[in-house]
C-alpha cells in the first residue's frame, strides 16, 4: 500500500541478524546516501546498541561505497551514475561512524581526515563543520570544538539552531562572555535593563541554564553554578504552581480526558532529565559545602573583586530602576521591567548554614521518580551518612546494590560505609544490629577491604569506570589510615594507568574524573602532570590535557587561521 514507505524499511535492520542484515542495510543506506538524507546516521545509529556485529558490518559497507565512488564504479548492478554528492554524504556518514562512542576502537584523527575530504569537495555545508565539531568535542579538544561549530554558524547567521549550537560549544569552553553575546542576538536585549540571561531564565530555557551551571561549576564559582541549578529546579516549581489554573478550566469545560493526562503528567513533573540532572548537580555542591565550609569563603584576585564590585553595582542600579518603575507603573498595563534579583552573585545560596538539609529537600523528589538509577542512591547515601543515619544510609547502599551490585559508583561507597562505621566509637545496640545483619548482604565479613578492592578490580579489568571506581576504593581504604601512608599516591596512579592500557577502551569523562581524583589524593603537581601527558598519548588530540603553556599556543595557533564566512550555497 505504501512502497515508499522507510519505517517498514528501517525496522527491519533492528530485527534481523546475521547474514540477513547486510544486504538489508546496504539498500538502506545506499537510498539514503544517493538522497543526501543528513540525518541517515541519526537515524541507522540505533542499530550499534548492543550490536557491535551490526556496526561493524555498516563501517564496512559505508568504506565499500566510498571506494567505489573514488573510482567512479556504480552502487547498483545496473551501472547506473549515482549522484554528485552521494559521496560527500559517505564521507559525513563515516566520519560520524569512526567517532561514534559505541565504536570499539574510535579514530577521531582519521574521521577528521575524511571530513577534510568532504570540506574539499563541499566547504559550504554547515553540517561537515557541526560534525567537525562534534568529533573535536569526543576526542577532547573543546576550543577545536567550538571555532568549528562557529564556522558552521558563520555560514548561516540566520538559523537559530546553529546560533543556539555555537554558544553551547562556547560555554563548554568556559567562554561565557561570547556565549552570551551569541544567544543575546535571538533575545529582547533590545528592551532596556534587561540582559539575555534574564531573558533566557525568563523563557526557561533548561539547556542554557544546565550549561552555564556546569561552566561556572568547572571554573570554581560555585555560587553562580548553584544559582543557575536552583534557577532551573525552580523552573518546575513554576510548571506546578501554574497547573493549578488548570483544574479548574478542565472542570468547566468537562475535558475529562486532558484533566487525567494532566494528573499523570504531575506525578511525574520532576522525573524530567533536566530537573534531574540540575538536581544532582546542586546536591553534590551542597554536599561539598558540608565537607569544606571554607568554600563559602571569598577568595578572589584583585581583578576578579573589581569584577564583583562592578556587577554588583550594576545589579543594584537595575534594582533601584526596576523598584521606580514598579511604584510609577499604575495604569494596569503590563510592565515589563525586570524583577528585582536579590541575589544576583548566588552568594546568599552558598552561603547557606544547612546545606545538607537543602541537598535532602532536592533529593525527595529523587528519591520518589528516579528509584532505578544509581545516582539517586549513591547520593542518598552521601546524605545521610553525613547526618549520621547510618541505617538510612545502609538502606541507600542495598537500593543501589539491587539494581546493579557490580554498579561502579556503588563500590567506593560500600567500602567508606564499612570505613565509617568501624571509626564510629559507640553506636544504639538495635542501629549495630541492624547493620551487622545487612551489611553482609553488599559485603562479606570473611574478606578484606584489600581483598575486595581487587576482587573487583580483576572482574572489571577492561571498564574504564569500574576501574576509576577500583581507584576510588583504593583511596577509601588508605584513608582508613592517618595520616595517608605514603605510597597512596603511587598505588592510586598505578590503578588509574590502567585506563590507558591495551584492551581498556579510551573514555574522555573517565580519564578526567581520574586526574582529579589523583588531586584529591594529595599527589604533587608534578605527578598530575605527568598522568596528563600520559593521557595525552593515548588520546593524542585531547587539548584539556596539554599544559597551560601548550593551551596558549595552541589557542594563539587557531585565533591566526581564517574563518569562513558566507551563506551556505549547497
């Protein structure tokens, strides 16, 4: 009924196996490629999960087209010409493919070697410099990154999409200036007093308000990060509050129908990866705050307090204006004055004196949505462990272990637990009880924290988290020793080479997650540097770990090249 149909035709790569799926693939993507269908990989990627066969067999039937193509020999048996830029669409498809985090063992050098290809043969297509960007993000290059993503916006000004793509890339960067300077060309800055962040908080946007919370996190201002994270939660409280005009509308209107949608839709508000993601991130900083309350301290440079004093002048003055025009305003007109921020450098939430009790009100709503991820235990554990409620905690640590006792995050948690417990002097006899009788369950009595370190070690010998986590444990169990012996640092680096050893596939978050831990395990700049040029061999185009003088060089290296500019002509 329907011969033009894809759906019939894309399903059948997800059910069939074998010998089968290779010809099935091959019409699919060869169709897609001669249309130039941009979002062919989007779309085909779906078949890598969980069948690296699959992928396989799609790099090899992409590589055949581009050989063919480079010598000018058909796809089909009839000979016929397959159009001009079926081989532009190859070399983007493969790039992608070589860079994909699901690949086994991914080249980014030569995906931006065949998307240089592309770029000679179309270098107007936005997409080939998205992509660029993209592949120069995986590999760890997030200056490379963002100028590439800014040459894809350069050619279109006009698209919203690559303007909003470009200062995502920016703000990962920590250039947050020219982030906003982008995002403040789609937004009322020309109303006067108010900035595109305010207006960008004022249209909630979720992803702006995650980024920015994560560069100013990265950049150790952890008053504007939990500023913007705590903007973001407050988002949904604002989606409540105004679902309750709602009730009332469906009530009267008899639409029965939209009013049960709308009761399942609350039960479920905050169980959105955004609030999510924001939430865990304000947690783990009040979490810090607890541990370091000398985090709440000011330390600034001189500069960066002329900064502060600056801003904070200008937030007073939009204040003052903002409270003249509320009184002037009384015509019953809608003012459009920006509302009063009372706190506009985030220091009145930094500086809060219970930031373990903040956390807990952020995980409830965790605790209630997001019972099968780890992380909702794994915090709630860090949470009351730091208030004493060690059975509450041991709760936390069986929650996790129930979905996944191999879980990386859950080891180094379950061997602090043990840690923490045998240095608490005096516990209730019904608390001891209690824990002596569930914490076998995680963690056997008969055998050693050493024992089961590397226990866990050997049976995740090829994961890069599982071995960050090893590491992890490794330091719980030093600690348990005061001060730290004194080859905690040699026995940490030594557990954290592994992730670059032969059969260990390559992961970026990982390796960075591993040099600061071997920071906080006291080691010397000296050491951490040389984990970072390690790093830096197996992941050879990863700038995050060139030194600052290497950082310098290079960024001076790519100011000097020659942008394009222009309108895509494709």
């Amino acid at each position: 009924s329907y011969p033009r149909s894809a759906a019939p035709l894309r399903l059948q790569l997800d059910i069939a196996k074998g010998d089968a799926f290779r010809p099935l693939v091959r019409s699919y993507l060869i169709t897609g490629l001669e249309r130039g269908v941009p979002s062919l990989f989007v779309d085909v990627k779906g078949v890598y999960v969980d069948h690296p066969e699959k992928m396989a067999v799609v790099g090899e039937i992409v590589e055949e087209v581009i050989a063919r193509l480079s010598k000018d020999v058909g796809l089909h048996d009839d000979d016929s010409t397959a159009p001009p830029t079926t081989l532009l669409w190859a070399y983007y498809y493969l790039a992608l493919h070589l860079s994909h985090p699901l690949h086994p063992d991914p080249s980014h050098s030569r995906a931006l070697e065949v998307l240089s290809l592309a770029l000679e043969h179309t270098p107007t297509l936005p997409e080939l410099y998205m992509a660029r960007g993209m592949i120069l993000k995986r590999a760890g290059d997030p200056l490379g990154a963002a100028q590439a993503m800014e040459d894809a916006r350069l050619l279109d000004g006009q698209d919203r999409f690559l303007n909003s793509k470009a200062a995502k890339y920016w703000l990962r960067t920590g250039e947050i200036k020219q982030a906003e300077d982008l995002l403040a060309l789609f937004t009322k800055v020309s109303q006067k007093d108010i900035s595109a962040v305010t207006d960008l908080v004022d249209l909630q946007c979720l992803w702006f308000l995650q980024e920015e919370g994560d560069v100013y996190r990265r950049n150790g201002n952890l008053a504007m990060a939990l500023k913007r994270y705590q903007a973001l939660v407050s988002v949904f409280h604002d989606y409540e509050d105004d679902q309750y005009d709602f009730h009332t509308y469906c009530m009267r209107r008899m639409t029965f129908s939209a009013y049960l949608s709308l009761m399942r839709y609350e039960d479920q508000l905050r169980s959105h990866p955004a609030f999510y993601k924001a939430a865990v991130a304000a947690i783990e900083i009040y979490i810090e705050l607890f541990d370091d309350p000398s985090l709440t301290e000011e330390k600034m440079t001189v500069d960066e307090g002329a900064e502060r004093k600056k801003a904070a002048k200008k937030a007073q003055k939009a204040e003052q204006k903002a409270r003249k025009a509320a009184i002037t305003t009384g015509d019953g007109k809608k003012d459009d004055q920006p509302v009063p921020d009372e706190d506009p450098l985030g220091e009145k939430l930094l500086k809060t004196e219970t930031p373990v009790e903040d956390a807990q009100k952020l995980w409830r709503s965790l605790e209630k949505l997001a019972t099968r991820r780890i992380e909702t235990w794994t915090l709630g554990y860090d949470i009351y462990v730091r208030q004493k409620m060690y059975v509450a905690a041991l709760k936390c640590l069986l929650e996790a272990a129930a979905i996944d006792a191999e879980a990386a995050q859950l080891h180094a948690k379950i061997l602090h637990f043990r840690r923490t417990i045998a240095s608490v002097e005096k516990l209730p006899s019904a608390v001891l009880a209690t824990i002596d009788s569930l914490l076998p369950t995680i963690i056997s009595e008969t055998i050693s924290s050493e024992d089961f370190n590397s226990s866990f070690l050997s049976r995740h010998s090829t994961s890069p988290p599982h071995i960050l986590g090893a590491a992890r444990g490794l330091l719980e169990i030093k600690r348990a020793s005061n001060p730290l012996p004194d080859d905690t640092v040699d026995d940490i680096t030594r557990v954290l080479l592994r992730l670059i050893e032969k059969g260990v596939p390559p992961s970026l978050p990982v390796l960075l997650q591993a040099v600061d831990l071997l920071r906080t395990s006291g080691a010397s700049p000296a050491v951490v540097d040389e984990l970072n040029a390690r790093y830096k061999v197996r992941l050879p185009l990863a700038m995050v770990f060139d030194s600052d003088t290497e950082k310098a060089k290079r960024l001076a290296e790519r100011e000097s090249e020659t942008i394009p500019n222009g309108k895509a002509d494709v």
